[in-house]
C-alpha cells in the first residue's frame, strides 16, 4: 500500500520507521518543518517527502495535535482519492471525531480514528523509534457504520509493526476510559511534583519516585487540550480520585491504623485481581 503519514514528531515518526523496518509498504511523509521530512528522506524511515498530491493513497495516519488535526482534515478531505481510509492518532475522540465522521462521510471517505498507547517522556523526531509499538496497545475506535473491512485492515497493519493487543471500541469508551488510564495519571504527576520536598529528593529517590514523576514533563500545549476536551470524563475520574484520597488521609489524621490497613488492603487484592487478569488475557 501507499501510506502517507503527516507529522512526524514520535509519533508519526515511529509509524513512518517501524512501516519501513517492519512492512514493505511505500511510505509517504509529511511535516511542516521541512528539516525534519529532509532527514527522514535521508535515513530511509521514508521513501518519499509528500508532494502535495493526495490522490495516489491507500490509507493517511494524521499524527498532530488535535486542533490541527481537524483543520487538516477540513483542508483535505475534498482533494483525497475515494479510496483512501483515512485515521488520525489523537488521544481525544469525542465530538472532534464525530464532525471529521460526517465531513467524510458527505466525501464518501471512510475515517477510522485509532490511539496508539505508546510513547516516551520526550517527544519530536529524534526521539522516534522503530520499535516504539512492539508489544503496544492499539485502540480503535470505528462507528456504527464504518466499513469492517478498513478496521480490519488497520488491526492488520497494527499488528505488523508490533502492537501486540488491539482493542476495537466506540470512541465514547475510548475517551471514558482514557481519563482513567491515562489523562488521570498524568494529572496526578504534574500534581505530585509541585510539593516543596521535589527540591530535597536527590539521594532518598528510588523506582516509585520515578514511576510517580516519569510523565510530569508532559507538553503542557497538547495535554491542555486533550484535558478540556475530555473534561466531563476526567473530571469524574479525578472526584473519585480525590473521595479515595480522602479517606488516606482521614485515617492518618485519626491515627486509625486499622483503616489505614484496610485501605491498604483493598488497593492491594484489585491490583492483584487486576494482574491475574492481565496475565490470564496474554495466555
């Protein structure tokens, strides 16, 4: 196939190296940052820079901030072969999908959202990999009337360049479950590092310090928008959240051990449960 991938930070740019190292697909790319698509070019993570035509492609990854996404499928849409299936990476479906949705739909273009759930503390070209989505989660996200066969194909392609479990869902579910599994996290990091203690760390950190901290250095551009535009769902997992820490730290000021041990237990046997299940799927 003919695949066009536009932008190519490390998302896009993993796409486009781990397309050429695992598949023998023909890869197009895409930046506005002309430097960027020269160097691509020139260590083959692409075949070709793309030339402004969008009639010869098979299947367009749109891997850009969620604003600019939807811009670049209002600009593109009218000018794609009715052929194409086109897909974006952002990790907010919601209404932003179901307006790209019907923009295709009236063009005759099948549009399948898809979340890689993968990345790196740092993002932009020079930190893309080939091997970014090797035993990846991949989400995606058709609805009620795309075309099986194009779902069918992104799992395959999916599958081909590492990711190891596909979840097919609505984007409702998507964008419900994403505050919980990844929008809430990040939050509660940005959060933890803004205690004065952050300054005196070095030397009494070990593995849940970094665990707590890895993602606090998030791009405050893109997750601002990926958080308001999700912020019903979020907002509900952070109430939870802040219910549950309550009772912590009504226990600690009422130097109730037994609640505390009782807290404690319970976190304890679901992420156990929560294990045996994961375990039990990849068997």
């Amino acid at each position: 196939m003919n695949i066009l991938v536009s932008g190519m930070g490390l998302i896009g740019g993993s796409f486009c190296k781990a397309l050429k190292k695992y598949t023998n697909h023909t890869v197009t790319g895409y930046d506005i940052n002309k430097d960027i698509e020269k160097l691509a070019l020139s260590e083959k993570s692409i075949d070709r820079i793309f030339n402004g035509d969008y009639s010869d492609f098979d299947i367009i990854i749109v891997c850009m901030y969620p604003e600019i996404t939807e811009k670049y499928f209002c600009e593109t849409i009218p000018q794609l072969n009715k052929n194409t299936l086109i897909t974006d990476v952002c990790g907010i479906k919601g209404e932003m999908s179901e307006r790209i949705h019907r923009l295709a739909k009236h063009y005759k273009i099948e549009y399948i959202p898809i979340h890689p759930m993968a990345g790196k503390e740092v993002g932009g070209y020079s930190n893309s990999t080939a091997d970014l989505y090797i035993r990846a989660n991949m989400v995606i996200t058709p609805f009620s009337n795309s075309d099986k066969s194009k779902t069918a194909m992104l799992s395959e392609l999916a599958e081909n360049i590492g990711f190891r479990k596909i979840v097919v869902t609505t984007p409702q579910e998507h964008d419900e479950m994403i505050a919980y599994t990844s929008q809430l996290a990040h939050i509660v990091s940005s959060a933890y590092v803004k205690s004065p203690s952050l300054d005196k760390e070095s030397g009494f950190s070990g593995g849940s310090f970094q665990d707590m901290t890895r993602i606090a250095t998030m791009n405050e551009n893109m997750w601002t928008s990926l958080f308001m535009q999700n912020r019903k769902n979020l907002e509900k997992e952070l109430s939870v959240l802040i219910e549950n820490l309550e009772k912590y730290r009504k226990a600690l000021s009422e130097n109730d051990s037994e609640t505390m041990k009782k807290l404690i237990k319970e976190g304890s046997e679901l992420k156990y449960q929560n294990l045996k299940k994961r375990v039990g799927e990849s068997n």
